[in-house]
C-alpha cells in the first residue's frame, strides 16, 4: 500500500473542491488489510482461472463463498482503520471485477453462487472507490482488456463478449459516480464554504498527518491563532458582504504565500488558524512576515509551539492567549509574536512575592532550629559568573552551632564556610552541598572524619544536609567519643580473642609446621591483618627468607592492591633468635606502641610452643629408645607421667590415665596443672620447684583433681632428668594414688570459666542510654558464677558517687532510683586500688566507700563479701565499680577474683566514660533550670487583648521573661528535656495569677500551659483558686498523641476556657481545633503580619471566621503591628486582636489600652 507525504497532502488541501486525503495515508497500511486484500484477489485469481480451464481441481461454489467471507471481513477492517487501497491496486481489482463478471455470468448466468461471488468482488471495488477514486479511466480498461483476453485466449468458449464489455462500463462508470459524489460531501464536511480554507473538522484530520511526521521525524510543529484587528467597525461600516468578501479576499491571498504543507483553517467569524510545519516560532516570522506583505489588512497573530502527544485545541488556546495578550499590550493591532518584555515583568512580580514567602519561611526556620540542641545552620549558595556555585555564606544558626564553633551568630551569620572552615573545599565537602541545592537530594554522611580548623583537632560527625529553598539546612553531631569508645571496647576484644587463639594452638599443636602456619591464619583472621608469615635465614651465602608458614607468593607484587606497612618481631628460642614474624596491613599506621607489644607477647607465646614442640621431640626420641622400659611402665600399678621442662605432659601410662580419667591424647601437651586442685599454697609450688630446679627430686602428697571433678590424694614423687651435658631433658612423675577426696578443685574451674565469661560479657554489653547500659552491665556481671549482685557508681560535678545501675537488693536498687548521694571514699583515687572487703559487722570507715544504708542491705540479703575496683577513664576515676557475693568462704573467694574486678572496672571505663560525661552536662542543666525554679529568675508580664470594634481592653495575655534575656521558648524546652517542664510552667503562672490581681476585674487572663502540664492535672489545681476568668492556651511546642484524654483532662479544668495558641504554627494544626473544639482560637502572627495586600492570607482568615461564626467560637488575632492590618481583620469579622498596635508586654498595665 502507498503513502503520501505532507507536502502532498497539502498540496492536495489547497485546491478548492478538492477531497483531502485522510491523514491515515501517512502512516501506511496495516499489515491485517494488506493480507485480506490480497487473500480476496487470490481468491478471484483462482475463480477465474476455474472459468478459463474448467478442469481446475475444487469447486467454484467454494471459491464464490471464499470471496464472501474475504469481502466481509476486508470491510469491516477497511471501516474500522479507514486505510484505502493504492491507485494501482484499485485499478487492478476494478479489472479483474469487471472480466469475473462477464466470464462468470456469461458462463453460467443461472447460477447463484457464481454471481454473488462475483458481486462481492464488485462491492468490494465500489467501497475502495469510495475512499480513493480513480483519477484516470484509461489504466483500468486496459486492465480489463487484458484479463479478459487471456481468459479468452485460454477458453474460447469462455463468456460472453457483449455482457463483458457492458458490465465493465456499467462498473466504471458506476465507480466513477461514486468517487465525485464522496468528493463532495467530503469537501462540503472538511472546507470552510466561504473561504475555501479548512474549517475546524478538515484542520483536525489533516493534522493528525503532520503530527504523525512530527513525531518521527522530531521536527517543532508551530500553531498560531489570527484575529482581524477591528473587524468589527469593518462590518458596521461596509456591510456583511463586504465583511465576508473581505474574508475571502484575505484567506485566498495567504493561501498564496503559504508554503507546500502549511494548513489554514477558519475557526469562526474573523478568527483563522495557522499550522506550521518544521518551524520553530522564531522561525515562522519570516512566514508571517509574507502573509503580512500579501494584503494591507490589520490582524494580529498568537504564535506557540506544539509539543508531541499535545491534543491541537490545547496549543491553539494557548497560542490564543499569546494573541489576545498582544491585542491589549498593542492596541493598533500588529503581526508580531509577544516578546520576552511582558514575561520579565511577569516574572519580576512572581519572584518578589517567592521572595517574601522564603523570608517568612526563614522566620519560621529560625524559630524551629533555635529548639534543636545539634548544631544548625543555614547556608546561601555563592556563584561565579558561570553558575557554579565556589562557596557558602552563614545565612543564620541556632545557639548550639554559635556555641560549637566558639562565635557569636552576629560573627558568623555573613561569614563565609571557606574562610572558616578550608577544609571543606579539599575533602570534598564543598563538591557534596553543592550537589544537595542542585539536585535536592540529601545529604547523609554516618562517622564522618574531618580536621575541625576551629577546634585544631580530628573530630567525626554525623552530617545531614537539606536543600530549604535555594539555601542550604545543614545538622552536624559530634560523634567523637562515642567512635573512641566504640573503638577501644573492639580493639580490647580483638586482643582477646587473639591471644586465647594463640594459647590454644601453643598448648596442642603437634608440629612446628602445622603451629606455624596456623599462627600466621589466626593473625591475620583474628588480627584483623593483610598478611603474615614466618621467615628463617636460608643456607644460601645471600641470606634468602625461607617462608615456613603463611606464604605470600610475591608480597612486592601485592603491595599495590593495598599493602601498606609492615613489621617484623623476632622470635627467641632457647636464647638464640629462630626467626622472624613478618606482618603486612593495608592501612599506614597499623603498627602503633599497642600493636608492636600484642605482636611481640604472641612472639612470645610461639617460642614457648617452638620450644615445647622441640623438647618433647627429644623426649620421644629418647623414650623410644627405652622400649622396654616403656613396656614396664605400662604394666606398672603406679601413676607414671613425664614431662618436658616447660612442663608439657608427654607421656602418662595406663595406670595415670585410668587414676585421672583423662584419655592419652587429652593429657599429651597439657601442663600437670591440669590435675591440679586448687588447694596448695603458693609456698608449697616454690618448695617443689626449689628442689627439681636444684637437680634434687621432690616427694610429697599431692592433692589433684580427676576428670570427673573428684578431688584425690597422691603420694608423689618428681624427679630431674638430665642429659650428657647437665640440661633438664624431662621431668618424671611417679604417683601412688591415696584416694582422699577433697572439695579443693572448684576455685580452678570457676576461675577459668569466670574469664571466659568475662570475654563473652565484652561482647554482650550493648551501648545505650546511661542507665539501660549500667543495668547491662550489672547484669552480665551476676550471669557470673559466685557473682550475685553488682551496682555501678559515677563520680558527679560536686564530689559524691551516684549510683546509675545495679542488679541486687531492694534496697540498693532503690538508691538507684532515688540517685541517693554517696560520699567518695578518702584515698580512694588510685587506680590500682582494688578490694575486698567482709560485710559482717562493717561499719561506713572500715568498708571505706559503704554507706551504713548499703551494709544493712547486704546483711539483711544475706551477702558475706563485696569487692570494688575505679572506674577509669581518660586516666582518672571516674566512679567505682562494686559487686557482693554469697559465697560462704566470701573474703577468700573475693580475693582470688581481685584480677577480674579490675576487668570489670577498665571495661566500665570504657563503656561509661562518655556517657558520664554527658550525664553530668544534662545534670547541670538540671540543676541550672532547678535554681530558676526555686529561686523564681522569672517575672510576668501582660499584653492586651482588645476588641477591634470599641478598642475595648477584653482580656490579657500573661506571658513571662527570664533573668539574663534568656529565649522563652528555648528555657521552656530545654526544661521539658529535662523532665522539668512541668514544674517550670506551673511556676510561671502561679507567678503570672499572683502578679494579675492589680488588674481590671472585668477582664480575663489567659495564660499558656503545654498539653502534657493539662494532662497531669497540674494545670487545673494550678488555676483552681483564681480570682478572675480564666483561659488556658495550649502552645504549640508539643504534640497530642491521645485526644479523648486530653479532652478528659480539659473537662477538669473548668469553668477556664480553652485556646488553641497559634493556629497555623507548630503542632496546632486544624486536628486541634477540630478534635478539642475551643473556646477560642488565635490566628499565628504569621497569617496577620501583611494581610492587608495578601488576598491569600485574607481568603484564609475569611475562612476562618465563617467557622467561628459557626461553632461559636471567638477568634483572636496575633501579632497586629500596624493599622492596615488592623481594619482589614475588622471588615473580614475578626473579633479580637493583640499586638504592638495596641500594646507591648509589659509587668505592671495601668488600665484599660484604648486603639
């Protein structure tokens, strides 16, 4: 199927009578109608070949209901898309019509079938003509001829000429009928009778084309709306006829100028529109420049560009508007497009009124940040001449930000961030704002490290950035303890289980080898390293690193993807150097005074494991050689165990194995402490050694523990033996068991499990907030065995303990809560001092950090010892650390635990130190805002409420000023932070109600408490006694979460009435007055300030005063500063009002403020 190009179309739409084309032409044939089309000439192709050869396969009355169904279904789809057949396939199927008709009929006229089928190919011909007509006769006769001839050719006996030749004439002539009648209603439907131009249908259909090309193509399409300038005045002067010749006169002379594929069209009256194909509106006023040069007439043009999937009418209204804006600005009329100068003034007014509602947003700002105790500040973008933004400049900041970076706001509102702070530019800081106020994405930067400039030190923050505006919000926490913190509790963890790692694999590995390599795996998956390798000196003369475990297999070609530093610690074995510990990290200062000692203990503890692997070597060696000894031994009744010199257990025979229950490979490579129970001095171990170090043997009674845990008695003795040269070679043990059973193992074990434990609590704390950490603590201490209660206790400003977190008694935990103040023990700031005390008859001085309170809780719970140790932290004592115990031998069990106590102090350190810190910040703004309580660093003071239509005074305000010109709204929040809120409000209107009786009785007083002062009932006894009305204002500063409670709480508060305080700010929003339904409400001074040249603000206040008139209630505007604003409220109903108009706030009012 063919299409047709715009150009085309619309040189076709310009000649009058002429039938346009539809707009579908341009898009092509759908492939559906292309397969039927061609399916029905196939058919017939068939049909008339069965008429020429007769002896064809199949039935012609399948053929003729084939062309049926083909012809049916081809209409419905040729209806439905509105898509015709090309001129060569309409001249083809007239043809092949016209031969089918006469060969068929002629053939077998009496035959139904055939002729419906021939019928339907006939339709099919007179519906295609329809939509596309033939333009020349000729091709199709020629056509027909052709076909029929062949048939004839084929078949002589085939039809009848004389038939044939009149159903071709009959068909063409009936076609070419049809196609003049379509093409006169179609142009009667699509063309403006008068002009001749398109009316409004031929201009939609005829578009759809150029918005199709557009679209592909992506060429700009431009509309435009003309008007004839006093048209009007033309028609009363000359007359209708001269009006409409004029009409056609005009549109016949741009249709001239007009370009191939430029549409015009008549919308109505003197109003045409113009489609502009490929032509931008700066370009189409060359366009409009020749359509002006045509005629003399006056008219005016509204020209706009028409976006793709943009419906045609909506352009045109725009471009309409463009038109009618020229008219007013251009009163003689004219043919130029609307220019820049309209949209500048335009755009002017709109940026003046963007710039008074961002400076009422920066007010609004400003009263929220003020509240935040982070740091805020706000920043303006400064740009260079290219638009890209090279710095920020302090626009404003709240007291917390002023006090960080140790400035006043007057220095640093104005000041510039690179000039305070540099470094922003060269980390990258800069480029990150920057990216926030042009993209408005946020900005949320988590322990971010930064050199502060003022303060000289590294610090971390947590950062949020927003864009408020063109400006930038920008939060800051300093976060640095808490990233010290953190950091010491994870590297003292890491040491942990390094070293126990470590001593696990000295105490059971096998073979050098196997120790090495897996000493080398532990570090650097313990340790937190990139690599680690153990290095000899080679036999070579060069002295080449022979790597024995751990191979890194090429380290200089690693030390790009990372490496950055390395150490080496040398490892000592029997006095001579055996080797070296190579450790390689990513990060350049890995290796700090810590790390070398951790690195050098675990040298250490691999020496002793080389040596032990080395000695029981010999010793193997040696006791292989006595095999008939050793099969003595065996069968011997006594205990027989050896040992190498570390002592490492290195052969025991069946009768030690049996005795203590252990297996062969549970006792090679373990010390004989294994068996030990406890319950031999130390004097008795020296003793021991004494002799076996002197090359003298040992004998003696040996108290040991079984595997079981049974305690038993053993007759002993351990003997020296020594090599050629006089060296202990091994230590031999032959033990003849007693059987006596003691309880003397289970300080050993509870000893070691207690460590354990104490590794595991490391990890099993979790930071929080003071007190939930300290009760954490106190409980993982308890989880320990003997350990039945713990209480942690922090030094405060003035001196005394406070205890903040304790798992015991009643009693102390009762102290906890009331935070009772313990005197610090005198002497007591040592960091080593740790002790154990017995609670049975202590008195205050002789458990030294004891009050007599604490001693008769522990005695009543029955508790026999306490131990404490100091809580340090950044070198000093913070508070001390106590815990008690059950324990029936107390002291003795205490003493023996003296090493864990210290644990437990060095890790509350660690976990309590910042937090203490803050804690006695947050105390002493307690105790700050406390004095102001107690010592009333406040005073009233009362501003009018006047009715604006007499200027009557009907009531005040009681608001209040603190000593020093602190904010009022700040002190007020801090003190709710401190859980003081509460106290302080219902000081402030005691004071206010006291201070109020010199005031007109006749009036009321307002005074303001917040929602959860009305919740505890305070505020209701508070104004209970008052001599005067009352009303209650509820601020804004907090939030209601339960309205049928506070509507509960209201009721208690009668017969005061009740405020919704600053409607339209903060969290006095409309649920408020909906859900509280006031007595009164009081506009914010927001919505006044101005709204006597703000429509907005006034349709708002308007609003609000139908509601009032409706539910009764009273409206009261706030912060009326001048006497516009003034009689605007009148004339929209607002009843009362206060402000600086009519009065400021002052202590003592001397009557009645008249406006």
């Amino acid at each position: 199927m063919g299409t047709v190009s715009v150009r085309r179309l619309a040189m076709l739409t310009r000649r009058k009578g002429a039938r346009p084309p539809s707009p579908h032409l341009a898009l092509g044939t759908p492939p559906e109608f292309a397969l039927l089309a061609k399916l029905e000439l196939l058919i017939a192709l068939f049909r008339l070949g069965f008429v020429a050869f007769p002896t064809t396969a199949g039935s012609p009355r399948l053929f003729d209901a084939a062309m049926c169904l083909a012809f049916v279904l081809l209409a419905a789809l040729t209806w439905s898309s509105r898509t015709w057949m090309s001129e060569r396939g309409l001249d083809l199927s007239l043809a092949i019509a016209a031969a089918l008709m006469g060969l068929v009929v002629g053939e077998r006229p009496q035959d139904a079938g055939q002729v419906l089928g021939a019928l339907s190919l006939v339709l099919l011909v007179l519906f295609a003509a329809y939509h596309r007509p033939p333009k020349r006769l000729w091709p199709m006769v020629i056509w027909t001829l052709l076909v029929y001839g062949t048939a004839l050719l084929l078949n002589p006996r085939t039809g009848s000429p004389l038939f044939f030749a009149v159903a071709a004439v009959v068909l063409v002539v009936v076609a070419r009928v049809v196609s003049v009648l379509v093409g006169n209603l179609r142009s009667a439907a699509t063309r403006d009778s008068l002009t001749g131009a398109l009316n409004r249908n031929g201009l939609s259909e005829l578009f759809h084309a150029v918005a199709a090309v557009s679209a592909r193509s992506r060429s700009p399409v431009t509309v435009g709306m003309i008007d004839m300038d006093r048209f009007k005045a033309y028609n009363d002067a000359h007359g209708h006829h001269a009006g409409d010749m004029l009409l056609v006169e005009v549109s016949q002379k741009w249709q001239e100028v007009l370009r191939d594929g430029d549409l015009l069209s008549r919308i109505g009256g003197d109003e045409f529109a113009v489609v502009l194909p490929h032509t931008t509106v700066a370009g189409a006023d060359n366009v409009i420049a020749r359509m002006r040069a045509a005629n003399d007439t006056s008219w005016t043009v509204g020209l706009t560009q028409w976006e793709v999937g943009e419906d045609l009418w909506n352009a045109l209204g725009r471009a309409d508007t463009v038109m009618y804006e020229l008219k007013d600005a251009r009163p003689g009329g004219g043919s130029s497009v609307l220019r820049a100068r309209e949209a500048v003034v335009r755009g002017e007014q709109q940026l003046q009124v963007a710039k008074e509602r961002l400076d009422a947003s920066h007010l609004q700002l400003r009263a929220v940040i003020d509240t935040l105790l982070d740091p805020h500040v706000l920043l303006d973008a400064i740009r260079d001449e290219n638009d890209q933004i090279v710095d920020f400049v302090y626009v404003d900041a709240n007291d917390a930000a002023c006090e960080y970076n140790r400035m006043t706001r007057e220095q640093l509102v104005g000041a510039r961030l690179l000039n305070l702070l540099p470094g922003h530019s060269g980390t990258g800081l800069l480029a990150m704002y920057s990216a926030v106020v042009e993209s408005g994405q946020p900005l949320v930067l988590d322990d971010y490290s930064y050199w502060h400039e003022i303060l000289a030190s590294e610090r971390r923050y947590d950062i949020r950035a927003v864009r408020v505006g063109d400006a930038l919000s920008y939060t800051w926490r300093d976060v640095t303890e808490r990233h010290a913190s953190v950091a010491a509790l994870a590297k003292s963890e890491r040491r942990y289980r390094l070293l126990a790692a470590v001593n696990a694999l000295v105490a059971t590995a096998q073979d050098e080898g196997e120790l090495l390599g897996d000493i080398c795996a532990v570090i650097v998956e313990q340790g937190g390293y990139q690599f680690a390798r153990y290095v000899r000196q080679g036999a070579d003369a060069e002295g080449t690193d022979v790597l024995t475990a751990g191979d890194l297999a090429g380290v200089a070609a690693a030390a790009p993807d990372g490496l950055r530093s390395s150490t080496s610690v040398p490892v000592t074995v029997d006095g001579a150097i055996d080797g070296a510990l190579w450790v390689y990290a990513e990060q350049t200062d890995a290796f700090d005074r810590q790390a070398i000692a951790e690195l050098e203990e675990l040298a250490t503890q691999l020496a002793l494991g080389l040596q032990r692997l080395r000695r029981a070597g010999q010793l193997l060696q040696a006791v292989a050689r006595q095999s008939l000894l050793t099969t003595a031994i065996d069968q011997a009744a006594e205990t027989f165990v050896v040992t190498d010199p570390t002592p490492a257990i290195i052969y025991a025979n069946p009768a030690a194995i049996a005795a203590s229950g252990y297996s062969l490979d549970e006792l090679v490579g373990q010390n004989p402490s294994l068996f030990s129970s406890g319950q031999h001095d130390h004097a008795f171990y020296v003793g021991l050694w004494a002799d076996l170090l002197n090359g003298r043997p040992w004998h003696g009674v040996l108290i040991n523990r079984r595997k079981n845990g049974e305690v038993y008695e053993e007759d002993a003795t351990i003997a020296p033996v020594h090599d050629a040269a006089g060296t202990t070679m091994a230590y031999v043990a032959v033990k003849h068991d007693l059987s006596i059973t003691r309880g003397l193992e289970a300080d050993l074990i509870r000893e070691r499990s207690d460590r354990a434990a104490v590794r595991q609590m490391v990890s099993g704390v979790q930071p929080g907030e003071l007190k939930a950490t300290a009760d954490s603590f106190c409980e993982a201490v308890v989880g320990l065995d003997g350990f039945d209660s713990a209480i942690v206790l922090l030094t405060d400003p003035s001196g005394y303990l406070i205890p903040i977190g304790c798992r015991g008694p009643t009693a102390l935990r009762r102290m906890v809560g009331e935070g009772t103040r313990i005197p610090y023990p005198d002497g007591f700031n040592q960091k080593t001092d740790v002790s154990a005390l017995t609670v049975d008859g202590a008195t205050p001085s002789s458990v030294r950090w004891l009050t007599l309170a604490m001693v008769e809780a522990l005695l009543i719970d029955g508790f026999t010892a306490v131990g404490c140790a100091p809580l340090v932290w950044r070198g000093e004592v913070g508070g001390l650390v106590a815990v008690a115990t059950r324990v029936p031998v107390g002291v003795e069990w205490m003493q023996t635990r003296l090493g864990i106590l210290a644990e437990f102090g060095s890790l509350a350190g660690v976990l309590f130190g910042a937090q203490a810190e803050q804690h006695e910040q947050r105390e002493a703004q307690r105790a700050e805002i406390r004095d102001v309580i107690d010592a009333q660093r406040f005073h009233p003071v009362f501003q009018p409420v006047v009715d604006l239509a007499t200027g009557r005074v009907r009531g005040y305000e009681a608001l209040t000023r603190f000593d020093g010109n602190s904010a009022p709204d700040q002190c007020f929040a801090n003190a709710h932070l401190l859980a003081l809120g509460d106290e302080l409000e219902t000081a402030c209107v005691a004071a206010a109600l006291v201070a109020a009786r010199g005031l007109p009785a006749d009036v009321w007083l307002s005074v303001n408490f917040s929602p959860e002062v009305v919740l505890s009932g305070h505020a209701a006894r508070t104004v209970a006694d008052a001599s005067r009305p009352i009303v209650i204002e509820l601020t804004e500063h907090l939030p209601i979460g339960d309205y049928p409670l506070m509507r509960e709480a209201i009721q208690g508060c009668t017969p005061a009435r009740i405020s919704v305080d600053d409607a339209g700010a903060g969290f006095a929003s409309l649920r408020h007055i909906l859900e509280l339904q006031p007595d009164m409400v009081k506009l914010d001074a927001g919505l006044i300030r101005g709204i006597d040249a703000d429509p907005v603000r006034q349709a708002l206040t308007s609003g609000m005063c139908h509601f009032a008139r409706t539910t009764g209630t009273i409206l009261i505007a706030e912060g009326v500063e001048a006497e516009a604003e003034a009689e605007t409220l009148r004339g929209l109903g607002v009843e009362l009002a206060q402000g600086y108009l009519f009065g400021r706030p002052v202590e003592a009012p001397g009557g009645a403020v008249m406006t």
